[in-house]
C-alpha cells in the first residue's frame, strides 16, 4: 500500500508503464526471446529468467538473451537475434498476454484525468497490444521507445507532459520497475510502484517510491478520481 500522505491526495494526471504494469506479458516475451535463442542452437532459458531481462528496451533484452557464460554476443549475433524476435513477436504478442486484473475498471474510474502510457516497448509491438486488447482509444498520449530516450531518462514522460501544462508535481507515474520510480523521480513527480508486475517485489520497495500498490484497483484507493473530489 502507498505511503498513507498520498492517500487522497489530488493529481492532474497518470502516466503508465505498459509491460508488467496494465499488460500481464511476460510469458509472451519470454516464447519470443527462446524462440530467437533457438535460432542459434541455444538452450532455453525458463520463463522467470527470460521475464528478469525485460524493462531496458529490447535491444538489451537481446543482449542479455543471447550471453552464454558471461560472454556477451556480438553485435551482428544481437542483430540476427533481435531480426528473429521481432517477427516471432510481432505473431505472438497476444498469445498470452491480457491487461491485469482491475484496470479496465480503474481506467474508467479515472476516465476525466489525461491518461497516458510511456513505455520502453517500441511502437509497433505497442499498438500492436493496445489495439489487439481493445484499449488504444483509452490514452490521450502513448509514448514509447521509438519517440524518445528510454527510462529511466525523464524524457518519455517529458514528452508525454507537452502542451498540457500541468505541474509534473500533482502528476502520478506507475510501473514495475526501478526504471519508472527513477524517471518519476527525474520529472519530480509522484512515483507508484506496483509488486503484481514483471519484477521482484523486492526491488520495487527497494526503490521506496511514494506509492505501492499490490494490486492495480488500489491506485483508486490512493488517488481519488477528479469527479470525487
């Protein structure tokens, strides 16, 4: 649960990670980076290994994918790897995945508040979700990996922010990651971290970000909608 001064407290805006924090997709990502370790005879690595790698952009994810014994792969073979993923990804990015539970309910809660995503994901495998789970008209804005510098660099939820006019202070970041706390952080926003996502719990309340939440329905809990209040 979040920091009890949170509780209540208004925000102008929300701002979401996408994998691990609307989107259960780890088991997805997972087949498609096994899939690329296939390609080059290597053995596959379980699911909770596979899903650790994600969160730093997919060129990183193959990097990580593709290292054997510590020796990580050269840039041509993460070139190979990440040609074979994508089109494996592109296929299966729906497979599994679907939004966790509570966030069509939450979105809806908090439907007068700008909502927008900013993620690491690239854009195409981002439409590609949104669209597929019947959610892309939810977002005024959705910024990913292809239209500025990844996080934990602020500039996603920079770009997300641009022409608005709101107080980065009264706006709220969610995700899963260190990564989104450091970039809330970065802007001087209100940092949320979720434990139901891709990562540890652990390493989100390492981060003692402003706000947790175990479940995504508690964000209406931490935050009243514009329409309560």
């Amino acid at each position: 649960m979040g920091r009890r001064k949170y509780h209540g407290r208004r925000v102008t805006a929300l701002i979401f990670d996408l994998d691990g924090t609307l989107i259960d997709s780890g088991r997805d990502i997972a087949a498609s980076a096994n899939f690329a370790r296939g390609h080059f005879g290597l053995p596959q690595l379980t699911e909770d290994v596979a899903v650790s790698y994600v969160g730093d952009g997919v060129v990183t994810l193959m990097e990580r994918t593709l290292t054997i014994e510590g020796q990580a792969p050269t840039p041509e073979r993460v070139e190979e790897g990440l040609s074979v993923f994508r089109e494996h990804y592109t296929r299966h990015c729906l497979d599994t995945t679907v939004l966790y539970p509570g966030v069509l309910e939450t979105l809806r809660h908090f439907h007068r508040l700008p909502l927008m995503i900013a993620t690491n994901k690239p854009r195409s495998f981002t439409d590609t979700v949104l669209t597929g789970l019947h959610v892309d008209g939810a977002f005024r804005r959705v910024v990913t990996a292809d239209d500025a510098p990844r996080k934990p660099d602020p500039a996603q939820l920079i770009l997300c922010l641009e022409g608005l006019n709101l107080d980065p202070a009264d706006v709220a970041v969610i995700g899963d990651s260190p990564n989104d706390i450091r970039a809330a952080r970065a802007l001087g926003a209100v940092a949320v971290g979720v434990t139901y996502g891709l990562k540890p719990a652990g390493v989100i309340q390492a981060e003692e970000p402003d706000a947790i939440l175990g479940a995504f329905a508690e964000l209406r809990d931490t935050f009243p909608a514009r329409d309560t209040l």
